[in-house]
C-alpha cells in the first residue's frame, strides 16, 4: 500500500511486478531519480534540461517480497527532494510518478 506522506509503497503480496516511474523537469537544473526496493537502487534516470521540459523515465520487472518498500528517490544536484513534486519561485517544476503492477 501506498503512503501518500512518505512517497514509499509497501508491498501488498509476493510475486512479480512491473513497476515504472518517470521524472519531469522544468528548467530546474540536472535531476537525478533512482528507483529502491528497500533502499537498493533498481533503475535510475536523469535529466540535463536544455530550457524547456524534459521527462525521462524506466520501467522494470521484479521479484518482490510482501512488506518490501518501494520509492522514487529525486535528486537536484545534490539536493535530496523530499516531495514528489517541487516547486520553486522561479516558475521551475519537478515531479515524480510511479506505478506497479503485481503480474503474477
């Protein structure tokens, strides 16, 4: 189940799951975001804005255990982003999303 305020899921059951999250960026800077399974990076991806809105994103197929977490974990430079979507003074924006999907 998901916990809307930390950002972790928790898994319901064991089995295989499809799991994908994309990031978006809006003239923020280089953002960095990194899949976890209980603290293990999974996947990652990133974004070198070029002046407008960037999204960039993966999806895996994993193996996970009932009570694992699961997370999206952003970085801004070396800025750890402690909500799924930041918003600055500046009109910037950076947003996370990800779902999953027990397959069997």
């Amino acid at each position: 189940m998901y916990n809307p305020f930390t950002g972790i899921a928790t898994v319901p059951v064991t089995g295989t799951y499809i799991i994908s999250f994309s990031i978006e960026d809006f003239l923020a800077g280089e953002v960095q975001a990194k899949l976890k399974i209980d603290g293990e990076i999974k996947a990652s991806a990133a974004i070198a804005p070029t002046g407008g809105s960037e999204q960039s994103g993966a999806t895996v197929i994993l193996g996970l255990t009932k009570g694992q977490s699961v997370w999206v974990e952003a970085v801004l430079g070396d800025h750890l982003l402690g909500e799924d979507i930041h918003y600055n003074n500046d009109n910037r924006f950076i947003g996370t999303i990800f779902t999953a999907a027990l397959l069997y």
